[in-house]
C-alpha cells in the first residue's frame, strides 16, 4: 500500500496527519509522491497510526533510482 492509500484507509487528511505526527501537510505530500521519506521513527509513527505495518509501507513506495529523482 501507498503512504497515499494508507492515509485515506485510515479515514485521514494530511493536514490530520502531519498535527499528529509533529510536521507540515507539504511534507506528508512530499512522502506521499516520493519525492522524500520518513526516517525510520516517523515511518513507525505512520504505521501504527495508519494501522499498517512498516513493511507494507517500505515495500509499497520503493526510492527511484537516481537518475530518475533528478528528472521527476
């Protein structure tokens, strides 16, 4: 699953989810488009409040390859 699908799963904004988690609703976009990540204790924080596991999280949003960051 997407950190997009696992938000709107657990019925959430993102505006809901960066006031819970401590950050700003642009960064939840950013996670969500993969333009960044979560470290790995925010991304334990978004499991537990999306009812997901890490992995399901890791698994879904795979890093581009380099080149491909530069260009998107």
């Amino acid at each position: 699953m997407s950190f997009e699908s696992a938000r709107e799963g657990a019925n959430l904004k993102r505006s809901e989810v960066a006031e819970i988690i401590g950050t700003t609703r642009v960064t939840v976009y950013r996670w969500e488009r993969g333009i960044n990540e979560p470290d790995i204790s925010t991304m334990r924080q978004l499991a537990k409040l999306y009812g997901c596991s890490v992995d399901d999280l890791v698994t879904a949003n795979p890093t581009p390859p380099r080149d491909q960051a530069k260009t998107a």
